[in-house]
C-alpha cells in the first residue's frame, strides 16, 4: 500500500508540473499578443497624432519603408504611395488642418510580432485645400508589419460611414 501511494504522489507530482508548465506558457503567449495588441494600438494614435500636427518626418515613420497601399474615403482606387515627406504631402495646401480622432480600436493578431490588422473608426475634421468638413467619419482597417523592431502601416483602406464625409479628391 505504500509503494501505491508513493506512485500516485509521484504521479500526480509530475501533473502538477505539467500544468504548472502549459499555464506558464499560456500566459507567457497570451501576455506576447498583448504586447503587440498594444503596440499596434499605440502606433495608430501615435500616426493620427503626427498628421494632425503636422509633424510628416514621425507620420512616415510609422509607414512601412517599401510604401503602402492605400485605397481612400474619397472613393479613390487602389493606389501605391511611397513613404516619404515629399509623397504624402503631395499636393497639399500649407493651411491644411487635421483633426482625426481613432476611437474603439480593435487589434487582430495574424501571426505574433508579425503581422497584425488594426480596425477602428476615425471621425474629426479637417481643411484640406480649401475645403472644410467637420463631419469627418470613417471606418478603417489597416495592415501592419513589423520592420526594423516595430510596428508599420503596410496596407490602409478607409470607408466613409452612413452620413459622414470622407476627404476630398
């Protein structure tokens, strides 16, 4: 009876490392996703900021360095835009104004430290050349990569919603 008991003992000593051992691994991956959810999160705020300030060097940087391909709330076709100034402000007026808010922001991990797709809606407003709306409302999803150690936009299409205006041609 007690060489019985010693096996079960060692027996159920053994489970209790096992699970000790998945459950560490579970937190451990869980804790990773969580990471890049709110690295991912951050990246969006931090791009919006940048161009409603104005400051194109840090709203590139938040690019993926091979350009990005974009499909705008204007109806626009697919289009490749290079990361650089000179491209993204293309065309615009100095008295632009941007006031772009994300809001509920939900984060899909595709493959961890990856690839990862961002989805939210960004409402505010803005003067762009000329033209003012301050009914900006817009659902978004963008594609974001890692490069270099962080999280960049590869890929963004943005969809007006239901009585909202998306940006001008």
């Amino acid at each position: 009876f007690h060489i019985l008991l010693i096996m079960y003992n060692y027996k159920e000593s053994k489970m209790k490392n096992v699970c000790i051992i998945v459950s560490a691994l579970i937190i451990t991956v869980s804790q990773l996703i969580a990471n890049d959810e709110a690295e991912v999160t951050e990246i969006v705020n931090k791009h919006w900021e940048y161009q409603n300030n104005k400051n194109w060097k840090k709203f590139v940087g938040t690019l993926y360095s091979g350009g990005t391909m974009n499909g705008d709330s204007n109806g626009s076709f697919w289009y490749m835009q290079e990361s650089t100034v000179a491209a993204v402000t293309e065309g615009q007026a100095s008295n632009n104004k941007f006031n772009f808010k994300p809001r509920y922001i939900e984060i899909d991990i595709l493959e961890k430290g990856r690839v990862a797709v961002a989805y939210y809606y960004l409402v505010g407003s803005y003067t762009i050349n000329g033209q003012e709306k301050s009914d900006y409302r817009t659902r978004v999803s963008q594609i974001f990569v890692k490069e270099k150690g962080g999280w960049k936009i590869k890929s963004g299409h943005f969809t007006p919603l239901y009585s909202g205006s998306g940006i001008p041609n």
